[in-house]
C-alpha cells in the first residue's frame, strides 16, 4: 500500500544534523525539521549561541539540542555525529549549512589567505560533516545529506548589482560554493549503493536584516518574483529532500532564488 503525502513528509523518530544551526537559514532549516517531528542537533563554532537558539525553539516546543562544533576539524564533526548516534540510536539527516564568506580586496588585488580560509569553511567543512555523516547513516542503508550551494555555485556575481562600497562576496566564495555542488554530486555517486541521498540547495539573495535596504531593494530588482528571499522560503525545499517524499532524487542541485538565474 502506498503512502499518503503526508506520510511521506513525516519524520517523525528521525534524527537531524544542522550545522551552522544557530543563525538565518539554519533556523529555519532547523523549524521546518522539527515541524515534520524531528529530533534536531544544530551546532557551530559558536556553541553559546547554538545552545541559547536551542533553548529559545525549545520553550515553543521544539526537540533541539545546541551543540558547539568546528565543521573544519575532522575529530570534532565526528564527536558530534556520534553525539546524536549515542542519544538516538541513529542519524537520518544532516544539513551541511555551515559556511560564509570574508571579503576583502577583488581580483587583480585578492588576499590568498582569504582564498583558502573561504574554502576550507565552506568547502572542506561540508565534504567533512557529509563523510562522517555518511559512515553513520551507512549501516542504516538511508539517510538525507542536505549540503547548501549558492546561486554563486554556477554563477558568477555581477560587480554592477551591488551598491558602492558593499562588502560583497568574490570569486573566493564563488569557488567555494562551485566545488560544494561538485562534492555533492560525487558524494551522491558514492554514497547511492547506500540508500543515502545527496543534494544541494544553492539559495538565491536571503538577506539578513543588517544588509543596508539600498542593496535589498537592488537584490529585489534582479529576479522575477521581484523580492528577496526569506529565511522560511527554503523550508518547503528542505522537506522534501530531507523526508521519505525526495526519496529518489539524489545528487541535484535545487535554486531556490524567486528565478534570478534564469536572466
């Protein structure tokens, strides 16, 4: 018999990891899992302020533990996988959200040390937590990896859309992003005899509320829904991939970008 829809979305008794949890789109990431009944674990380099989001989703009765964990160093993402294999028994789903950017000067005039520091955050921390999430989801034969790309993972960012003066991202975290896309298709390749899934979501402009509203309202201009994201904008795209409902869809990249890649 098959199942109804909204079965397929239940995760109810799963078992979640959300890194870079405790700030934007991890929040959300981190409701929407919780909200289809999972047990969710978000964790950063900043464990206070992961520790003080999951109290917070807590007291509205959310299932979140916050956790303090650097996505760069391979000893303490695979404490945290067996943090939550040693609590539940079991590890389904891991969001590999952890990421950034650190802007400085632009090509002809980049800084290399910020080359390797954007890398190694983005792309180096995402190909750690999704192995070490894969050993664990391996005896299971399922599970859900969720790494998170960027617009800037096929694109390259046009100078002219962005205000003078704003800090904005460069070819650093183009690259980046560009090679977590490329590791979450040779993951998928590997980890598929598994029944694991590996998929990318590349979000298109979400500013934060700091983000000056000149450059919001230039964002807004560059897509054909004519606004910026919101955080809760990826929470349908995560559902999917994350429950028994994207069960055969491995190895995709999905925009979620109100259509800015189309132009």
């Amino acid at each position: 018999m098959t199942k109804r829809v909204q079965e397929l979305f239940d995760l109810t008794g799963r078992s979640a990891i959300v890194t870079g949890g405790g700030t934007h789109l991890g929040t959300a990431f981190t409701e929407a899992l919780c909200d289809l009944g999972a047990k969710v674990y978000i964790a950063s380099r900043r464990a206070g302020l992961c520790e003080r989001i999951a109290s917070e989703l807590r007291e509205r009765g959310y299932d979140v533990t916050g956790l303090g964990c650097d996505v760069t160093e391979e000893s303490q993402v695979d404490a945290l996988v067996q943090r939550v294999i040693d609590d539940t028994g079991r590890l389904d789903i891991a969001i590999c959200n952890a990421g950034g950017s650190f802007n400085t000067n632009h090509p002809p005039d980049a800084d290399i040390d910020e080359f390797r520091r954007t890398v190694e955050v983005n792309m180096t921390g995402t190909y750690i937590t999704a192995q070490s999430a894969g050993r664990a989801m391996i005896p299971a034969r399922r599970g859900s990896i969720i790494t998170l790309g960027s617009i800037s993972s096929t694109l390259a960012m046009d100078p002219r859309s962005y205000i003078p003066g704003y800090n904005r991202s460069g070819a650093p975290y183009v690259a980046a992003k560009g090679g977590v896309l490329m590791i979450t298709r040779a993951m998928a390749a590997e980890f598929g005899e598994y029944g694991i899934t590996v998929n990318c979501i590349s979000p298109g402009q979400v500013p934060k509320d700091t983000v000056d509203p000149d450059q919001v309202e230039n964002f807004r201009k560059m897509n054909p829904l004519q606004r910026t994201g919101l955080p809760e904008d990826l929470k349908g795209t995560v559902a999917l991939l994350a429950s028994d409902a994207g069960a055969w869809i491995t190895g995709q990249e999905f925009k979620v970008d109100g259509g800015w890649s189309i132009w």
